[in-house]
C-alpha cells in the first residue's frame, strides 16, 4: 500500500430541491388554494476520522465528491425530502484547509469525529408562501439554491506517542520491528525506510502505544533536503521523541548534533519534545568505545541516554521502562 499523506479534492454540496406551484382541488373543498410545497435541503458534505485508514491513497484517485440534491415540493403542501450527506472517510490525524484560501477549516484526531465541510443549499419555497390578500392564487415558486463548492487540502499528521527518529541506517526499522509486530523493510543500506512506519508496543498493563517510525533525517532536512523534510510533519504529534544514534559510525557525536540542529530548524516544538537517546548496534562496538561516546554525549545533554542493541535487544527492557515512565508522568500532569 502506497503512503499518500497531501492530497486535494473538490467537495460538491446537494442543490436544495425546487418548490412548486400546486393548488388543492378536492370535493367539497370550495376554497382549496394554493398547495405547492417547499423543496428539500441539499445533502452537505462530511468528513469522517476513521483509524481503518493509515493513508490519503482514496483520494489520489477519487477527488470529486458530491452529496445527493434535495427533491422537489410536493402537492397538499408537502416538503421534498432532503438529500443524503456525502461521509468521506479519512485517516485519524487529518488537517483540513481550503486550497484557495488556506484558510483552516478543522483537524480530526477522534475516531468517528465529524467535520462539515459544504453546506447543502436550501430548498426552493412552495407557491403556498406567496399567498396574500392582493394574490389569492399565486402561480410561482422558487428553485432551490446551490450547495457550496469548495476545493480542500487535505493534509495527514501521523498520531503516535512515541516518535523514533535518527540519521538513515541507524536502527529505527529494525528496533520498531523488534518492539512491535510491524515489519517495515530492512536493509543495510541508507533510506531503506521510505515511508513512516505504525507499531504498537504493550505495556505491562496491557495497553497499547502507538510508535512511528520516521524515515531518517539527514543535514538539510528542515530545508527540503533528502527524504525528512516530508515527514518531519508526522512527529508533530508526538510525546516523546525517541533519538536513536547509530554507535558504530566514524562519529556519533556529529550524528546527534545533525539531528537536533534539523529540529531546531524545523520548529513546531520539537526542540521542546521530551526526548530519549538511545545508542544502537552496542553489539558491535568494543565496551572502552562506547562508554567514551555516552560521556561526550552526556556533556551535550542533560538527556537520558540508554545503550542498545535492537537486533539482540539487549537494553530494550530498560529503554521501554523509561518510556512508559515518562508516558505516565505527562499522563498524571495533563490531569491535574
């Protein structure tokens, strides 16, 4: 399945239904009158967060979307029936603006939550609403009006909690892949990870949290450079911000100062993100090397910073304990 996380579409809202001129002309009805009835309400447009969906793929192929029109007055005073609402599903953790204006319209984070989008038009008036004193037979009616049109962008913000980021072939792949069950691509080259990646991680209690796993950043990154800059947008959302350093490269140190310098020229306050850093492949780095590394990170960063190994996960127990600690305590503040 493709990853498509911007897509455009055009909305259309139903046309209310036209009134009608109708009069009453039953037996012993000796001043029946006028009887046409109103129109119905255009169907309108909604969008639907749904967490079926993990991609905008629906929408690279499908970008016109129209709701039912509202039906047409009835004789003896009957409204027309109202047009159906066209409901769009799309991914939790989609932003909503219009793509002329871009003026924000809403976000959907909440399975099955709501956002209108175009409003149907309104039904057209029956000729029973011209009836007067000076006009006891009116013979005209009103068509019904048009939905509104509206060009969207639709934009997907991965929701995870946990945001596994770090320069390409450090890990990230094969750590998700050995917390979770997702099976991202693995391979001993760089950009092997072309789109983020969703595990889901238990914690002892049971309770499922979501990590993701963003394609790896390089030098630029905030600036278009490399494949980052597309998903840097996906750890937005996120709790914690898991740095995962590759230990056995000519120079970590210069690995986490590359990283950190991106997110600082990202913004969108990630610099401010709790964060964890995790040196990985500690299998294959001699013990003296990898001690004198965590000291000269340790300098840089008040941080914690774990050894680890995804491939043999030594370390992980830890690393997770860490974690769901953290989880927690942010949990216990949003609820003072």
């Amino acid at each position: 399945m493709q990853f498509i996380d911007l897509a455009e579409i055009e909305v259309v809202a139903g046309k209310g239904g036209d009134g009608i001129v109708a009069f009453r002309r039953e037996k012993y009805v000796p001043a029946g009158g006028p009887a046409g009835g109103n129109g119905g309400w255009g169907g309108s447009v909604v969008l639907v967060a749904s967490n079926r969906l993990q991609t905008l793929l629906d929408f690279r192929y499908g970008r016109v979307f129209k709701a039912e029109d509202g039906k047409k007055g009835g004789p003896n005073n009957c409204t027309g029936a109202k047009g159906s609402d066209r409901l769009i599903e799309v991914p939790c953790g989609t932003l909503v603006s219009d793509a002329d204006t871009g003026e924000f319209i809403g976000d959907l984070t909440v399975d099955g939550e709501t956002l209108g989008v175009a409003q149907g038009g309104k039904g057209g008036l029956g000729n029973k609403h011209f009836l007067s004193n000076r006009n006891r037979a009116p013979e005209h009616a009103l068509p019904g009006l048009e939905g509104e049109t509206r060009r969207l962008r639709l934009e997907l913000k991965l929701i995870a909690e946990v945001g596994i980021i770090g320069l390409p072939n450090a890990g990230k792949s094969t750590l998700i892949s050995s917390l979770s069950s997702a099976k991202p691509k693995v391979a001993n080259y760089p950009f092997t990870t072309l789109v983020p990646n969703l595990g889901v991680v238990r914690k002892p209690t049971g309770d499922g949290t979501v990590f993701a796993d963003i394609p790896g950043l390089i030098s630029g990154a905030s600036q278009g450079v490399g494949l980052g800059h597309d998903f840097l947008r996906h750890i937005e959302r996120t709790r914690i911000l898991l740095h995962l350093i590759d230990a056995t490269t000519d120079d970590p140190i210069a690995d986490y100062r590359t990283i950190q310098q991106e997110l600082e020229a990202y913004g969108h306050g990630l610099p401010s993100r709790p964060q964890i850093i995790a040196l990985n492949k500690i299998d294959a780095v001699d013990s003296d090397v990898l001690q004198l590394v965590t000291l000269e990170l340790q300098k840089l960063t008040p941080v914690p910073i774990f050894q680890v190994s995804a491939v043999t996960r030594q370390g992980l127990d830890a690393l997770l304990q860490k974690i769901w600690s953290v989880l927690d305590a942010q949990e216990v503040s949003t609820l003072r």
